[in-house]
C-alpha cells in the first residue's frame, strides 16, 4: 500500500473509534448513571432536582367517614328504632 492510502485509513479508522467514543460518552451523559449513596440506589444524579411528594398521615380507622354516617343516621333514628318508627308498640324488631 502506498503511504498516502495507509495514513487516510488510519484516520478514518481513528475518526470510526473517536465517534463511537463519544456516542458513548454522550449516551450515559444523558441517561444518567445509577449510583450508590448512603445505602441508597439513587437512579441518576438528579434526583435532588425531583419534587417530594408528601403523604401526610391519615386518620386511624379507615373507614372514618362511613361511621360517622351510621352514627349520623342512628341519632337520625332516635327512638324511632330500626323499624322507622312504623310500629305501634311490642316490635321485635327494634324493641319499642
């Protein structure tokens, strides 16, 4: 091979493995590197910029609003009982 020839395949060459350099270089540049901190897995290196998303504590019991709505609906029901208030007296429904 003449010289001329050699020294443009060498450049070519070198240009082939300078882009493939800095296809990867610029891949993990924009996909962020998982890294380890504190016992932490933190997914890349912007993870301060991330809003907090805060859950403050709720009620105990779960199911807070549906009994204060039977015991809405009981104070409702006073003396009436379980019957409604249908009854003339002696009921086993409701005792009345």
């Amino acid at each position: 091979m003449k010289p001329a020839i050699r020294s443009v395949a060498g450049k070519i060459c070198r240009l082939k493995g300078f882009a493939t350099l800095a296809i990867g270089v610029g891949s993990a540049m924009l996909t962020g590197c998982q890294v380890d901190v504190g016992g932490q897995t933190l997914p890349s290196a912007y993870y301060l910029q991330d809003d907090i998303q805060y859950f403050p504590a709720g009620p105990e019991m779960k199911l807070s609003k549906e009994a204060a709505a039977q015991k809405a609906y009981k104070k409702e029901l006073g003396d009436a009982g379980t019957c409604g208030g249908n009854c003339k007296g002696g009921c086993q429904t409701c005792g009345h």
